[in-house]
C-alpha cells in the first residue's frame, strides 16, 4: 500500500497536488481541505523547534525564525515520536544555509541549546558531595560523570552569547573561543563557561579514574591549566556524582 | 495482568490534560479535578523534572497516558522502540487507563506530529486490529482507541466510522475513547448528523470521554471547516452534544483538553467544573 507515501510527500512538499482517491466529502475536489494537514504538521513541529531554541530565535528573530523553521521541517521531520529530541541536525543544517552564513556561530549555539535540553531529561543522579572528606580521602575518589552533564565545545564565544541573550545584565559578547560545561544539580540545566582543561578533565574522568590522576592527567596535558579551580568548578557546579538512580 | 472486562479504571468525574505550568496549583487546590491525562511522549526522558512531577502527581491523582506518536494506522509494522518506551512508562507508572488514536503520523520519511487520517476498509481494519493486538499484547492492558477529526474523504472508504470502531473493539477487545468534539467537528465538516453518530455508537465499550476547542474556517466552496485545534473553550453545541452523549451512555470519566494557548488553571477548572455538573446528576 502506497497511499501513506504519496500523501507524506504531498503533506511535506506544499508545491505538489494532493493525493488521488480524496475528496472533499461533497463529491468534489478535497482542495484546501487537504491543506489543514499541511498546515498542522508545519506548524506544530515549528513551534517544537521554537520551544527547543528559545536563544537561536532570539539571535534570528521571530519572523525569520518561523521561515527558517519551515524549509528545516520538510527536509529534516523528527525521526522519533520524542520530540523533545527534534533538531538534532539543525546544527548541520544552519552551518550549510546560506541566509545564515554570516553567522557562523549560530549552529554552536543550536548545539548548547540541544544540550541543555538533553540534560534537562537526562537521569537524575546525586551531586558528589565531598563535604567532610579530607584531601587525600577526596581525591582518592573515582566519582562518574553525571548523565545530565554535557561539554560543547566552541571556536566562538558562545557562552558569552547566550548569557546576552538570557540575562539583559549580562555584558555583550566579547572575545574568541569558549567551552561549556553543563551541569544539572537538580532539575534546572546550567551553562558553566569552562576555563582551559576542562575538556581534557571531563574527558578523563569519563574514564572513571581517581581525582588525583585525572587532575594529574590533565596538567600534563595542558600545564597551564589552573587545575584547583576547575576541580572546585567541576563539584561546585554538580558535575560528579557517585551513584547513577536510574528509572 | 489486570481486569480487561472494563473500559478503563479511571473515576466517572472531568479530568484535565495536564501542563507542566498548572503544577503549583493543581497540588493546591484542583477543585472538580478528579484525574489527569499525560501526552506519553512527554515522559519518555530518563529523569529531570517532567519524571519528578509525575510520580508526584501520581500519589495523588489517577492518571491516564494518552499516546500521540504510536501511528497505529500505519501502513508499516509499529516501532518497537517507541512500543518498548511505553512499556517502560506504562510499567512503572501503572497508569489507570491507556489510550491512542485511530490515525497515523510516521512514515519513511519522519514523524509527522499529525493525526493523519485513513480510509475505512478492510484491509485498514485488518491492519489496526493486529497492532491493536500487538500493543495490548506488549503493554499487558487493554487500551482505548479514539475516534479522529476528518476533514475530507477517501473515495475507496467502504464502511462507516462508526460501524469501523465497533468492528475494531470486537475483534480485539480494545475499548473506546469518544471525542465529542471531533464528532463535532467530522459530523460539520461532511455535513452529517453528529446525534446519529451517536445514536450509533457503541457506547457500551467507552472508557473515556474528550471534551476540546476547535478553530472555525470554510473550505474553497463556502463550506464550513473545523479545525481541531484544543487551543480554546469547548463550545456550546459541543456541550449540547457531549450532554446527549451522557444521558445515554450514563457517566463516563471526562477530559478537558486545551493544549495551544494554555489558559491559566482557573479557566480549565472552569470548564471541569461544567463538565462535572453534566456528569452528577447522573451519577447520583
């Protein structure tokens, strides 16, 4: 049966005719009729997009935001009925359209944005909680990575941008490149603006290796990294945990 | 494996959809609302908020999982994945009623967040009742299948709706979820008698009512064209109907759906509250 074809691609493409073998229920052609389904699924997978990437809309904004949401939704539909993972090509596909080229960083900024929602509805997991515990005994400590936290990583300044555009007190952007750590204590996603190796010691304690040897790690890796500050950011921000609580 | 014998176990009183931003209030104080209904696909995450704020509410109200991405009417096998997901959420959720709808919305190409729609034949039938089956099967429950909005007409149809979904719920034990506002609106939109709908209908294997908004157009010859849109009040006819609907069928738990344009709590507690008054005098 190929009905379910013909109409997908006739919902998906406005400038193609509606199916053969519909009507409009009177004995005439089903005419605008046929419309009302070209128009819902459009429309509602626009506003998925619009409630995922509340800061790219802001940057574009709202009219060329919808438009954009248009060519994007009838080349890319969701592949799953979760749409709360709907845009994960968006990155790729603004980084190749041409009315956005100007804007390089917009396509980090859908990543950050994809990331945060990632984490909102990631495991919940208790923050590592290192209080009472000294030195030698914290740092003996092989916590996990906690499944709502995530890295973007960036060669624009893309936190710098979306605090611009989240807290109207917050500095312009200023500068060059800038890595994110998100975090997610309890329920509410945060971007952290991650100093240097900080990739390279989230990257090391995914490994699940001792503090000592990933801070150890991540010095010879990159000596100038201030490797107490980043520990301090990594457990301040609820980065670790020991326990995974999964579902 | 619970008692498939009835339509559902949710209370015979109005229920809303539930939103996220109604959380506060509903814990304060939800007046008529006697239960809640979830969209599936929104509590499908690991963890996080929407997973706290539903055991949560789960402690205090009987919850309904309303599927919207299942695509029972496909023309493809149903995605187990998707199936596994409700499974999971089913499992732990232990929801009081489970329910999808007679359409399709994924296809080659996506998932097209649409209720699309289908023509009434034999082999559509045959099709939706083995995935009918497939999730009872899979979910261990019995499930309630709803009847669509439509908006325009297969010529290849051979059966009525009604006698389709009466057909469906025989051959598989699946009860039935009326949309009073969709028969609204299919009954304007092909200019037949939404009261013979009715009439028709096997109300017997309901388990659940709706009760939605629709959006008023007219298609290219000056016919009017509703829209199902649950972004506005229900309105008067459509509780005329849902009032017919009650005096024959006797109580059946309702729902409120209002999904765009979400109003504040107090105007859905409003329109639970009208519903509840059609519901109990019945009722005592």
């Amino acid at each position: 049966m190929h009905r379910q074809s013909s109409f997908t691609d006739a919902v998906l493409n406005p400038d193609r005719a509606a199916p053969g073998g519909l009507s409009d229920g009177f004995g005439g052609p089903v005419g605008k009729r046929f419309d009302v389904y070209r128009n819902n699924v459009v429309v509602s997978l626009t506003e998925a997009l619009e409630t995922g990437f509340p800061v790219l809309r802001k940057l574009v904004g709202d009219a060329f935001f919808k438009a954009m949401a248009g060519v994007f939704v009838r080349a890319h539909p969701p592949t799953s009925p979760r749409l709360q993972l709907y845009g994960q090509r968006l990155p790729g596909f603004l980084a190749s359209f041409p009315p956005v080229a100007h804007l390089p960083y917009l396509p980090d900024i859908a990543r950050l944005e994809l990331g945060l929602r990632q984490s909102y509805h990631a495991a919940d997991a208790a923050p590592l909680d290192v209080g009472g515990l000294d030195p030698d005994a914290m740092l003996a400590l092989k916590p996990l990575v906690a499944p709502a936290t995530l890295v973007v990583q960036s060669r624009y300044p893309i936190f710098a941008i979306w605090r611009a555009n989240t807290d109207s007190a917050a500095p312009g952007p200023t500068g060059g490149a800038q890595d994110i750590l998100i975090t997610r204590p309890r329920f509410d996603p945060a971007p952290h603006l991650l100093p240097r190796g900080g990739v390279t010691l989230a990257r090391l304690l995914k490994g699940r290796i001792s503090l000592a040897e990933a801070m150890a790690a991540t010095l010879a890796a990159e000596p100038e990294a201030d490797i107490s500050a980043l520990l301090s950011l990594f457990i301040a921000s609820g980065a670790l945990t020991l326990e995974r609580k999964d579902l | 494996m619970r008692d498939m014998s009835v339509p559902s176990s949710l209370p015979h009183a109005a229920g809303i959809g539930y939103k996220s931003r109604h959380y506060a209030d509903l814990v304060a104080d939800p007046g008529p609302v006697g239960w809640l209904e979830i969209h599936a696909e929104n509590y499908m995450g690991d963890g996080g908020r929407p997973i706290a704020q539903l055991r949560a509410l789960a402690e205090r109200f009987p919850i309904s999982v309303h599927g919207v991405g299942l695509s029972i009417g496909g023309d493809r096998p149903l995605d187990r994945d998707h199936l596994g997901r409700l499974r999971r959420l089913c499992d732990w959720l232990d929801p009081a009623s489970f329910s999808e709808h007679l359409a399709w919305s994924t296809h080659d190409t996506g998932y097209l967040n649409d209720l699309l729609p289908l023509p009434y034949t034999d082999a559509t039938l045959a099709r939706v009742a083995a995935h009918i089956g497939q999730v009872q099967d899979v979910l261990g429950r019995r499930m309630l299948l709803e009847n669509p909005s439509t908006y325009l007409a297969f010529d290849e149809t051979t059966m009525e709706e009604v006698d389709f979904l009466s057909e469906l719920a025989r051959r598989t034990g699946c009860g039935l979820l009326l949309d009073i506002n969709n028969v609204f609106v299919s009954a304007t939109n092909q200019g037949t008698d939404a009261r013979a709908y009715i009439d028709a209908f096997p109300l017997s294997q309901v388990g659940e009512v709706h009760l939605g908004g629709h959006d008023e157009d007219v298609d290219d010859t000056g016919r009017p064209l509703l829209i199902d849109s649950h972004g506005c009040a229900v309105v008067d006819p459509v509780w005329a109907l849902y009032r017919y609907t009650i005096a024959q069928s006797g109580p059946r738990p309702t729902l409120i759906e209002w999904d765009t344009d979400v109003p504040a709590f107090a105007t859905l507690r409003a329109e639970a509250a009208r519903a509840d008054a059609i519901l109990s005098p019945v009722t005592a």
